[in-house]
C-alpha cells in the first residue's frame, strides 16, 4: 500500500474512487455551469474534443474588479499603469471609463454561501454573467506576483459534467449537434457586447477568443503529466436523461441570462443525483419534499428525514471504502514486523505509522492518542480490534463532513433544500428549481395532467410529494400518519406550481402542467 501524504490526499482517492476527480465543498451551483461553458466554447462547441483552451484575461479582471481584495493578504487588484493610460488615450473621457467597468461589474455572479452570506471572493476568482463568450474565462491565482491558473473554485466539476454529457450523447447524435449549435447561439447573440469587450481586449492586449489548435488543457489522459478530470464512469443511462433534460431547458426561447438561473438548477440537481447514485449503485433516490413550507411539523419531519438518509448513503459509502484502507493496511506483510517499533515510538512527529495511514496533519492530541492506542496493540488482531474504531472515528467522520458539504451546497444551489433558522436540512422547492422540473421534463407548449406530472417526478428521480406517491415509496407506512397530510402535501404543490403559471385548472377539475414558453 503507498503511503498518503494525508488526509486530504486519503478523502481526494476515496472520492476519486467514488465520484471521480473531483467535486469540491467551494465550488457553488454558478461555477459548475461557469466552467462546463468554458470548457465548452474552449472546445469550439464540440463534444468530440479531447483538449480545450482557456482563457486568463488577467488586465481586463483587474479593471473590471479594480479595488476588489487580491488573496489573504488583503492586497487589491489594480490595472497597471501603461494599460491605464493605453486605456484613458484610447476612450479619452474618464467618466465614459467608469461608466463601462460599472456595467461590466453589474454583471458579476453572486455566490450566496451556505449561511445566505455573499462570498468574499478575491478578483481573480469572480464570474460575469455570460452574456458573450467574451465573458467567460477561467479562475486563475496571484502567488508572488505570478497569474497562474487555479482549483479552488472551478475544481474539475464542470469538467465532469462536460464528460458525463458526451456520454449521455454517444448513441444521440441529433440530440448532440442541436445542444453544440444551440449553446454557441446563445453564447454568441450579444454581438454589441463582443465589440465591447474586444476593443477592451485591444488595449489591454488581450485575446479574447479561444483557440483549440492549443490543445493545452487535456480532457482525457493523454500520457502528458498534466492533471485530467476523472470520471470512474464514462457513459451511464443517468448521462443520457441528463443531455435529455439540458436539451429540452435549451429549447426555450429565452436568452442566455434568463437561461442562466435554469441551468444552474439543472446542472446541480443532476450532479447531486450523480453523486447519491455513485453513492448507493441506485439509479433512482428518493426526495420527500416539504411542499407545506415548514408549516405542517410530520411533513417537516419527514422531509429532513429524507435528507438525512440520503447523507447517510454519503458516510456508508465512505465508511465501506475506509474499510477496504484499513484491511489493505492490515493485509501488507510488515506489518506485524514493525508493529513493535511502531508502538515504542511515542514521538508524534515524522511517525511513520502516522505517515503511512495519512494522519500526519491531525491535532497532537489525536496523534498522541493514536499512539497510545498502538502502544497497546501485540498483533494485527490488536490493530483491528483497538486501533481501527479510533482510526475511523478521527478520519472518516471527518471525511464525511467535507463530502456531505458537497450535497448540501447542490441541493441548496439548485433550489431542492436547504434551511431555516430553527429547522434542519430538508427538501423543498423553490419558485426556479420547480420551473425547471416542469421545462426539463416538457416540451415548450406541451402540456400534462397534474396527477400525471408526480407521478413522472417519483418514477424519474424519486420524487415523493402526494398521497399515492408515498404509498408507493412505503413512506406513508412507516410514518403511521393520517393520509390528510400527504394530500395537504400535493395541494400546496398544486397552489405553488399555479403560482408559477405552470399549471392551469378547467371547469370539469381537471388541472393541467404547462411549459409556456415558445420554442425557439
């Protein structure tokens, strides 16, 4: 077994393992869409590319973020003098000057954390709404002086979904060539702000286009020593009703902000279906929603309950790959040779027990009771039954955390959960993600009968809202409730969706799900 650096580098392998390399806790909703486009226009619109290009744009940030912090040093980003007077002789007027970085600025994407706050981003990892392709560029870094690009915050996750997308489409290629030519429509629509950005790039001696002749960021292994996305699988059915879904979205004829909002949506419901699927090998979850809004307790209840166990396949999964650690550790032949010079080694620093089960990073305390633990082991026996639940209670429940951080900023940046002062994580709709259920599963103009419609949502992704759907899920069974409650349930679903102009009632109570929108 290689020795792990340490913990961060045991979580990255069990996740690479698991979902593939990699999906981040930094990384919001916004960003996952953000760079799935730039990996997309850096591919020239093609699913069949194997490399893309990125872009910096490092003087044309500075200006537009201009005052913004530059790292934890609190430094602030600043256009260099030369491009500040290239830009002054070229526009002349200095209130025309401000007057352009204050709309380019209007434009950022705001990051709501998990606590409803504004992230505090440093200028070189904010995002512009995509109005042009010219918008889009990647995050990069500022580390002693040097722009370098970054993985913070685009942390392959757009990457992976690119992938997971040229999987869905293999088999569909009319499906492919209308989600490549309808993504470069509309990321190529706004020709005034191209104009607008590439004199900018002008002065600031920029290229603004992508150039894939670069092939200089690969999305495959290609045998250089570049690090790839991996995605552990590369085509699945769940790929192919994603690209159905993201097809359909894009049928609507809206422009590329108003689209935005509906992507986002879409994309990290999809990625948290993606990821409770790799979690439990289940193509289908289960999501009890709270459609009441908090207002009846028992629905409540079982909305969080809801959440809970689908954060439970997260720790399960990690606590089955910790086992496969722990018992590859166990099986290597030294190690009840060096058991003895383990345990009379009570120096916490450089130990190479500690190194080799990557606990290097942990607090002196816990490092110092590990070893405590192994000072008292004889034989391998001794190591699983003593220090393995020690192990395990120090790393693997810090592992989960970060992970099931990853879950809840998908659920919460798509609109399916979240919190209220005074109530745990559960499931639940808003007014965006419910929009994006009904255009991702209907054709602009379409329409489908109420009852028709959850029972599509249950048999689809698990989806439990009304009466029938939780006798079908045995959640009505072992919640011992009245039946009142679930219908109460599909009511409020009913009034919200109505709310929305997505649904419409008839003289003969019939109620029907609309797309409204036109088709382009």
């Amino acid at each position: 077994m290689e020795e792990i650096k340490d913990i961060g580098t045991f979580s990255s392998k069990i996740s690479e393992r698991i979902w593939g390399h990699r999906f981040l806790a930094s990384q919001r909703g916004p960003e996952y869409v953000l760079e799935f486009l730039n990996v997309l226009v850096g591919t020239e619109y093609s699913f069949n590319q194997t490399h893309y290009f990125r872009k910096k744009q490092e003087n044309l940030r500075k200006f537009i973020f201009e005052g913004s912090k530059e790292g934890s040093k609190r430094d602030k980003a600043k256009l260099d003098l030369s491009f500040q007077e290239a830009l002054k002789n070229k526009i002349k007027e200095e209130n025309k000057i401000k007057d352009i970085q204050s709309f380019l600025r209007n434009l950022e994407v705001p990051l709501i954390n998990n606590a409803g706050q504004l992230a505090d981003r440093s200028w070189f990892a904010k995002s512009l709404y995509p109005l042009h392709e010219s918008l889009l560029f990647f995050e990069v870094r500022v580390k002693n002086g040097d722009v370098s690009y970054e993985r913070n915050f685009y942390a392959r996750g757009g990457e992976l979904y690119f992938l997971m997308i040229k999987g869905g489409l293999k088999n569909h290629p009319e499906r492919k060539e209308y989600i490549e030519t309808r993504f470069k429509e509309l990321l190529n629509e706004n020709k005034s702000i191209q104009k607008f950005v590439s004199g900018l790039n002008e002065i600031f001696e920029e290229k603004s286009e992508y150039r894939v002749s670069d092939k200089e960021f690969a999305l495959e292994a290609d045998g250089s020593t570049k690090e790839t996305p991996v995605l552990p699988l590369k085509e699945c059915q769940l790929y192919e009703g994603f690209s159905e879904e993201l097809e359909r979205i894009l049928k609507l004829n809206i422009d590329i902000y108003e689209m935005f909002k509906f992507l986002t949506s879409l994309i990290s419901f999809q990625l948290l279906q993606y990821m409770l699927y790799r979690a439990s090998e289940i193509q289908q979850g289960e999501f009890f929603v709270d459609c009441l809004e908090t207002e009846e307790r028992p629905i409540l209840k079982l909305s969080n309950e809801s959440f809970v166990n689908n954060e439970n396949l997260i720790k399960e999964k990690f606590d089955s790959e910790f086992n496969d650690f722990y018992t590859s550790f166990l099986q290597e032949k030294d190690v009840e040779k060096n058991l003895e010079v383990w345990s009379e080694n009570q120096t916490v620093k450089n130990h190479p027990l500690l190194k080799k089960l990557g606990l290097s990073k942990l607090s002196e305390d816990r490092k110092k009771q590990i070893l405590l633990v192994v000072k008292s082991c004889k034989n391998k026996k001794d190591l699983s039954i003593k220090l393995y639940p020690v192990v395990k209670d120090m790393v693997s429940d810090q592992l989960k955390k970060s992970k099931l951080n990853i879950i809840r900023t998908l659920a919460k940046d798509g609109g399916i959960g979240g919190y209220r002062a005074g109530t745990k994580y559960r499931y639940h709709f808003s007014d965006v993600f419910l929009q994006t259920l009904v255009y991702s599963n209907l054709e602009p103009k379409k329409q489908m009968e109420f009852s028709g419609f959850l029972e599509l949502l249950y048999d689809r992704y698990g989806i439990v809202i009304g009466d029938r759907q939780a006798i079908k899920s045995s959640i009505y069974e072992k919640s011992g409730l009245n039946i009142k409650y679930f219908k109460n349930n599909e009511n409020a679903l009913r009034i919200k969706l109505k709310q929305n102009g997505l649904l419409t009632e008839y003289s003969d109570a019939t109620a029907m799900i609309t797309n409204p929108y036109n088709n382009r």
